[in-house]
C-alpha cells in the first residue's frame, strides 16, 4: 500500500514539474515576443515623429502607421495567448491538486496510523526483545535493519508529504498572480484600443486626402519607377561586366565554376559562406521597418497600381549609417538621379545593392567586413523627412527576396 502510493505521488509531482517547466519555456518565449512588439511599436512612434509636422498627409506616414498598427495588434494578441496558456495550465493543476490532496490525505491517515503504532510500541526493551527473540544472528540483523529503515522510511514519507504540499501551494500561487498580472496586462493593452482606433481613424483620414491627390502621387511614383528602371538597367550593366571580369581572373587563376561568374578558389569560399548565412545575414542598417516588399503587389491605398520592387524598402531614422550585409569587395559607386547614391558589392557570385545613400565612405575596390560601414542613408526633405534605404541581393543575374536572407528582427 504506502510503497503504491508513494509512488503515485511521486508520478504526479513530477507531471506537474514538468507541466510547469514547459509551460516556463512557453511563456518565455512568447514574452520575448511582446518585448520585439513593444519596441517595434516605440520605434515606428519615433519614426512618426520625424517626419514634418506641416505635412498631415503623406503616403509615408500612412506606411509607416500601417506598420504600427500591424505590430500592436500582434502584441495584444500575444499577450491574450499568455493569459490563455495561463488558464490551461492553472486548470489542469488544480484538477493534479485535487488528486494530490486525496493521496495526502490517505497518506496522512496512514501516517497518524504509523505514528500510533510507534507510540504504542515505544517501548525500548520490546524492541530489545524482538531482536533477541531471534533464531540467529542474521535475523536479528535483519530485525534491527528493518527498524531502521522503517523509521527513515517514515521520516521521507512524513517530508514528502510537507515538501510537495508546500511546492504545489506555492506554485499555484505563483501562477494565479502571474494571471492577476497578465489579465491586468491585458486590460491595459484593450484600453490602448481607443488609441489603436484613433490612429486607424487617422490613417483612414489621411488616405481619404491622398485619394484626392491621386494624379499627383501617380505622377510621383512614375519618377520613381524611371528612377527604379535606370537603377535597373545599371546593375544589368555591372553584373555583366563583373560576370566578364570573373572570368577573366579565374582564367588567369586557374579553372573556375559558375553559370555566370567563373569563380577563383577564394569567390567560392565567400560565396559558399554567403550561402551559409541564409536567413541570419545582418540587416544593412542597424534599425528600421520594411515599407516595400520584394516582387509585385498591389499599391497600399491607389487601386490599379502596381508595385515592381526588385528588392526592400527599408524605412529608418535619419543620419542611419548603412552597413555590408557581409565580407566582400566594393564593385560599383555611383549616382542615378532619383535613387542617389548606390553601392553594390560583390560577395563571390553573390552581390548586394545599396541605394539611396549619401556621403558615401568607401570606392571600388575596397575590401569591407561584415557590418563595416557603408555611408549614411539619404532623406529627403522635399517628401516628409522620409529616409528610406533601397536594399537588393542578387546572385549572378538573379534576383533574390532579401527577406529570406537576412536575420529575422
């Protein structure tokens, strides 16, 4: 009987830890979650506030209120998803307590048995006498072990019990204050509706403006898709000419690889580490937004328009310095009106494009590091003090999604 129950406690006091150790690992995850949300939400604030106070309406700002409004629903949402874990975790605990407090219980009433027992055979002469009363030596031995472990056995029995009542009180608690806080949270969070709201209103006030300014914004955008062309047409050019240039040097090297570029041993290595980084390659400046994805899709508020972005837009803060992606050699530096200045910079067969920058620092031919400094993002103070970054991978003449390269925010 006590040996069945003992262990039945003991199962069920590790379920619970583990219950509590997963729950932990969940929780922890989701509030680094709520952290990111947090500071995307007071970055996209500080966003907001540089741009120009005289201009209420611009597309910029609708952009960028999108992406603030996306980011705090996500961390109302995360925060109920905390609550929710909390309720199924307290809920299945109280269902093990109600089962432990039954075994503690019986346990308890078979201690108080023992403890009785003891006390109406305290008498050490009867022990005396029960181990002399022995056929031989080995069961006297065996006798007297067995009062041994009896009372030790007791003495577990007796801390188990007050240890896993105190641990499973004290976890319970824990978890209800947890929820007491979160449901606070929560509370806090759906007050923040009202601004939500006010900021959705504001969004809608300023498309309802734009869509008067149609024309003009059409016209905008047609300067910057021939911005966007010539920039286009100018990578074409230079990867063809790196493509010849590669060849070049791998024929003097030696043999080389590539459908494009004829690779040297060394192209290949930093290529085939570009390659290794996929998805954890840094971001080209040290903070920002995505205002424009890569391919096409439709214009966030003009229907019938649509979109062509060869790489991202990434949004910052101005004065933000741009930065390689990677180790590799600068290729090209020049300017294309409209885009300002571009870098592109060669990673083996591989290459990364930086446009829209200003006070550039490096020159072809420059070998740069992983993060080393580029030049400073341009902003323009004729559009709202917007400072968007132009950001483009290719491989040879392919282009790729630079959100699938570099490391998730």
């Amino acid at each position: 009987m006590n040996k069945y129950k003992f262990k039945i406690l003991l199962t069920l006091f590790f379920a619970i830890l583990f219950a509590l150790n997963s729950y932990e690992q969940t929780r922890n995850e989701l509030e680094k979650q709520k952290k990111t949300f947090e500071k995307k939400i007071k970055y996209t604030n500080q966003l907001l506030k540089q741009t120009k106070k005289s201009t209420k309406y611009s597309s910029h700002k609708v952009l960028i209120l999108q992406n603030k409004i996306s980011n705090r629903n996500q961390l109302i949402n995360n925060i109920e998803q905390e609550v929710n874990l909390l309720d199924t975790i307290i809920h299945k605990d109280q269902k093990k307590i109600i089962l432990l407090r039954s075994n503690l219980k019986q346990l308890k009433q078979e201690y108080a048995k023992m403890i009785y027992y003891a006390y109406k055979n305290r008498s050490y002469y009867d022990k005396l006498v029960f181990i002399f009363a022995s056929e031989d030596f080995n069961q006297a031995y065996k006798r007297l072990k067995y009062f041994q472990q009896y009372s030790q056995y007791r003495k577990r029995q007796a801390d188990l019990i007050v240890n896993t009542r105190l641990r499973l009180v004290q976890k319970l608690d824990s978890l209800e204050i947890i929820k007491a806080e979160k449901l606070e949270l929560v509370y806090e969070k759906k007050n923040e509706n009202s601004s939500l709201l006010t900021e959705k209103q504001q969004q809608a006030k300023i498309l309802d403006n734009l869509k008067t300014k149609k024309s003009k914004l059409i016209n905008r955008l047609r300067k910057q898709q021939i911005a966007a062309n010539n920039l286009q047409r100018r990578i074409e050019t230079i990867i063809a000419e790196e493509a010849r240039k590669a060849t070049e040097m791998a024929r003097k090297k030696g043999k080389g690889t590539g459908k494009i570029f004829m690779l040297t041993p060394e192209d290949r290595f930093v290529s085939k580490e570009f390659y290794k980084n996929k998805q954890h390659l840094p971001w080209p400046t040290q903070r920002g937004i995505v205002t424009s994805y890569f391919g096409e899709h439709p214009h966030p508020f003009l229907k019938g328009i649509v979109i062509r972005n060869n790489g991202i837009d990434i949004t910052t803060t101005s004065g933000s310095v741009i930065r390689s992606i990677f180790e590799g050699e600068v290729s090209r530096v020049f300017s294309i009106k409209g885009a300002n200045i571009t870098v592109i910079v060669r990673h083996g067969n591989y290459l990364t494009v930086y446009s829209n920058l200003r006070d550039v620092i490096v020159k072809a031919g420059d070998k740069l590091k992983a993060k080393q400094a580029i030049g400073v993002a341009f902003t323009d103070a004729d559009n709202d003090n917007k400072t968007v970054v132009k950001f483009q991978i290719w491989k040879e003449n392919k282009k790729l999604n630079p959100i699938l390269w570099l490391a998730h925010k």
